[in-house]
C-alpha cells in the first residue's frame, strides 16, 4: 500500500486493488480511514477508526462489527483497507 499526504492531515493510501483509502488524523493517537470513492458524509465511506493505545494500534473494524489489535500503524490501515477478503461468509 502506497501512502501520500495533503496538507490538510489526511494521508491517501491505495490499496491492492487500486482503491483510494483517505486517512485523516482526528488527533496524536486517532484516525479515520475512509473508502474515498464514496460520497464525504455517506456513512458507508467510513472503514473503522484506529486509536494508539500504548505500543499499539486497536482498530475498531465498522464492516466487520469487530475491534483488533496490531504492532503498527500500517498493518492497522491495511486491515481496514482490505476488510472483505478476511469475511467468511456462510
């Protein structure tokens, strides 16, 4: 995943599969990670959040309905960036 950033603190990632991820920092230890092909507003742009919380970074998975945990901020965002190929479905 490839990042760059706007002056307006929020990074544009893409993805694998050559989706534009936003990543806006709400604050030094929270981000919003967003699919930026959606309309801003349509709460269905919004992948999760990330929060910092001591030596790693929880993410809180809307897609998913789940919150997990990783040792750095880039695996956190690709974790949101790709969610539905870890979704099983029955």
């Amino acid at each position: 995943m490839t990042q760059t950033r706007d002056r307006i603190g929020t990074s544009v990632a893409v993805d694998p599969l050559g989706r534009a991820i936003g990543i806006t920092e709400l604050s030094r230890t929270e981000w919003r990670v967003c699919d930026l092909a959606i309309a801003v507003g349509d709460p269905r742009a919004i992948f999760g959040f990330i929060e910092l919380f001591d030596d790693s970074f929880e993410v809180s998975n809307f897609q998913l309905s789940e919150r997990s945990s990783f040792p750095t901020f880039e695996r956190a965002v690709a974790s949101l960036a790709t969610p539905m190929i870890r979704k099983v479905h029955p």
